[in-house]
C-alpha cells in the first residue's frame, strides 16, 4: 500500500492546503442525522491505527444511498482532497470509496510496523516493572492481571476520543506513566513505590471494557458493562476479584498488611481522576493518590498537545487552533537549542 497513507500523516499533510491522497480506513459506525433545516445527511466515523475522523455524507451526493450500507467493520480506501477545517478538522471534498484488495486489508489491519513496535517495547516494560516489584502481593496481583487480561489490555484504548484514543493506546498511555512514577519515586523516596506503581497499572484497568478495540480491527464498540459501572467502578471490581485469588494466607504477617495494601491500592483506583466532578467517587487523600492523579493528567495532556501540534489547524505562525477538551490555543514548543 506504498500509494496509501494515515490519518494522521494525511492531517498533516491538510493542514497546509488541500491534500490529495488514498486513505485506508475501517468503518466504525454509520449514523443518520438531520440539518437544522431537516436535510438528511451521514456521519461516517472512519479509523485506522493510530486516529479517527469523521465523514459527512449528504443526501444530494451519488454516494448517499452507498454510504448508509456501509457495515460496521467494512474496510476500504477512500480517495479525494483533504482539508482541515477550523471547526469541523479533516474534511474529505470530492471522494469516492472502494473496498480494499485482501492483500492491502490484511496489511491495514496488521497496523503501522512502527507502532506495533512501540507498542511491544511498551509491554515489556510494563511486564518488567511488575516483576520487579517488591511486594509480593503486588506482583503477584500484577503479574495475575497481565496473565488473564494481557491480550484484552494490548488492544485497548486509554479513551474514545481525546488521548491515546487507539488500538494499544492504553499501553502506551500506563508505560508511560510507570516511566513518570519511577522519575518521582526516586525524586521523592518517602513515597511507596510498589503502591504507586501497582496504582499506574490498575487506575485505568476498567478501560479493558469501557474502550476495548475488537479484535481484528480498530473500531471502539460500546460496551454494557462500560456503560453501566463506566471504567472506575470496573476497576475496583477487577482489582477485588483477582485480589481473592493470591495466596494471601502465606504473607498474613508482613507488615502493612493485607487489608492495608488492599484498601490504599482500591483507594488511587478511585480518585484518580482527583475531583467528585470529574467522576472519582473520592478525592485523592494519600500522597500516592494525589501523585498518580497528577501523573495520569500530564500523561494525558501532553498527548492531546502533540495531536494538535501535528494535526491542528493553525491561526496564525506557531499558533495553533484550540484542541478538545483544552480550552486554548497552542503555542508551538520552543526546539532544541542549535550549535550549543
């Protein structure tokens, strides 16, 4: 597929002018809809590897009727120009669609070699970390979960929309994190590294139903349990569940004991994302808590930065169009010093 490019490289490339390009995509869903004024029209939600855009199909385009028999998971290649519209980001103008070869599909499918590298360096490291754990109970915890749930985990996403909001993307999103954990925990040794470490690997374990990939693909459907408990309230369930299955019988006299590391590990599942609001069910009350919520917000931040600066529109030189859900406009990052 030497003739075909990405989501993002293709919103790059837009966001100078009008781009034309063969775009592999996978179809995630189809939904009808109406203008103010009643006129019918299409959203197409398209994805691939590593990001989504929406297609507006209206009822006076050829393509209409073709277009609301798309079916879920239909893979194909959708040629036409491209813009990046202020409002409404990647736009396609005068494109058509066709299925792809099985060859190109299977190739599709498999993903950019690049990521799935990153991605497999990623849970390396994730398996190392827990082995390299300390206490028992949370390694074995640790290495319980990445047994049973390691291949749901590898094709989750860390959200649906906003960051690390692709196949594999919650990997990369708590590799990451352990990476942060381990700079802070060395900066300030008074803080339980085990206990923040093991909080980093399970804050977001919900997110294994809440945001899980298919298999095979890269649509994101909705799930009834994610939608019922949503991923925090999931994640304590897992962590009690696998929790009765370690023998805790054999380490009933380390010292803090069980019911502790029980009880302070549910505790940063729950408030990780700091704020009643923001749907923790508790405010952080222990420095773990309050450390892993402010890890999992910088994580998160800085990877809806780097999707505006590659594919954001810009208003003026360096300055660049808001990004949801941050609130402003990004200021393009001072680069590395030269001839220093």
């Amino acid at each position: 597929m030497s003739d075909l490019t990405d989501i993002a490289s293709l919103r790059l490339a837009a966001r100078a002018g009008r781009a034309r390009a063969v775009l592999p995509v996978l179809v995630e869903t189809v939904t009808e809809k109406a203008s103010k004024d009643g006129k019918p029209f299409l959203e197409v939600q398209l994805v691939d590897a590593r990001d989504r855009f929406v297609l507006r199909v209206w009822s006076d385009n050829g393509q209409f009727s073709a277009a609301r028999e798309l079916a879920t998971g239909a893979c194909l290649k959708l040629e036409g120009e491209f813009v990046v519209h202020a409002q409404f980001g990647l736009e396609a103008k005068g494109w058509s669609f066709a299925p792809l070869t099985v060859a190109e599909q299977e190739e599709f499918l498999a993903g950019p070699a690049d990521l799935r590298a990153r991605q497999e360096e990623d849970y390396k490291f994730l398996e190392s970390a827990v082995a390299a754990l300390r206490d028992p109970r949370l390694k074995g915890l640790g290495q319980a979960f990445l047994e049973k749930f390691g291949p749901r985990f590898r094709r989750s996403a860390a959200a649906r929309f906003f960051h690390h909001a692709r196949r594999g993307g919650l990997v990369e999103h708590v590799a990451q994190m352990m990476r942060y954990a381990e700079a802070i925990c060395a900066a300030n040794p008074s803080l339980h590294r085990d206990l923040l470490q093991s909080g980093v690997l399970f804050h977001d374990c919900g997110k294994l139903w809440e945001n899980c990939i298919e298999e095979g693909g890269f649509a994101m459907p909705f799930d009834e349990r994610g939608e019922l408990l949503g991923h925090i309230n999931i994640g304590i369930e897992l962590v009690n569940s696998l929790w009765k299955t370690l023998p805790l019988d054999e380490w009933k006299n380390l010292q803090p004991d069980n019911e502790d590391v029980r009880l302070h590990l549910l505790h940063l599942v729950a408030a990780h994302h700091g704020e009643l609001a923001f749907g923790s069910p508790v405010q952080p009350k222990t420095p773990e808590a309050i450390a892993l919520h402010y890890i999992d917000n910088l994580d998160a931040k800085l990877e809806m930065l780097s999707r505006g600066y590659e594919g954001g529109p810009t208003v003026a030189a360096r300055i660049y169009d808001k990004v949801k859900p941050l609130n402003v406009r990004l200021v393009a990052p001072l680069g590395p010093a030269a001839g220093v």
